[in-house]
C-alpha cells in the first residue's frame, strides 16, 4: 500500500502547487487591476476639478450683484457664483468646473432680482457678457468687460 501511495504524491503534490501558484496569480492580477482602476480614478478627478477665476471690469455702479455661470452644453450641470461689484470691478471664483471647454454668462443684477432685466425694446437693461472658454490648466483667469446695450 505504500508504494501505490508514493506513486500518487508526486502528482498530487505537482497540482496542488500548480493550483497554489494559479490562486497566486489571481490575486496578483485582482490586485494589479484595482491599483490600476483607483489610479484612473484619482487622475479622473484631480484632472476633472478646475477653477476659474472670472475677473469683471466696466461695472457701472457699485449697487446690486454680478452673477456668473459656467455651463458646457445645455445638458451639464452649470457652476454659479456671485459677487459684490467694488470699483467698477469684481472677481468671482467658480470651483469644481469640470470642463475644458465651457461657456461663461455674466451679467450685472443691479436690482438684484435675480434675472436680466430687459427695457421696453426688449434690450437688456443691466450689464451682461459672454465668453467661450477653453483651458487646460488646473487654475485658469478669465477676463470680461461688460456691455451695457441701454447706455447707448
């Protein structure tokens, strides 16, 4: 009976290492993989997260609020921000911007209503801008003049 036996062990011994290594493998690859997805996963959203420093000039007044919005296309979600107009100027922050590529809409709610207010031939009554933006940079300033069409 002992040589039938020793006759099987070296076989039986040769699969359970070949299973062993196998497992081993496996679980090196699942590790790998995972390292791999959360890599993918932080450059994603430390790349992703920009912010845009929106400078404003030409503001009549010192009254109301400059409100700014950010949007890439009308389906994504738009970033806001506002600011108190001082000196003609305002510099607004918008965090978390996640585009390269986005549209700015600015406008000067001087009554603060918090919509853009149009005179009776349907021009705008407060200030406004727009700009189309495209950056690569983590930090990005953007410059706007505003227009005030019922100035003229």
């Amino acid at each position: 009976m002992r040589s039938s036996l020793h006759f099987f062990n070296p076989y039986i011994v040769y699969i359970i290492n070949l299973f062993i290594l196998s497992f081993k493998e496996q679980e090196t690859m699942k590790r790998t993989t995972l390292l791999i997805i959360l890599a993918m996963i932080f450059t994603y959203s430390t790349v992703g997260a920009r912010t845009i420093i929106v400078k404003v000039s030409n503001i009549r007044g010192e009254q109301g609020t400059i409100l700014v919005m950010a949007q890439s296309g009308k389906e994504s979600k738009p970033v806001y921000g506002m600011a108190k107009p001082e000196k003609g100027e305002a510099t607004i922050t918008l965090e978390n911007v996640e585009w390269e590529q986005f549209d700015l809409s600015v406008f000067h709610d001087e009554n603060e209503n918090y919509k853009m207010d149009f005179t009776d031939d349907k021009k705008p009554a407060e200030g406004y801008a727009m700009k189309s933006c495209k950056t690569r940079k983590e930090e990005e300033t953007v410059k706007l003049k505003l227009y005030y069409p019922s100035n003229e």
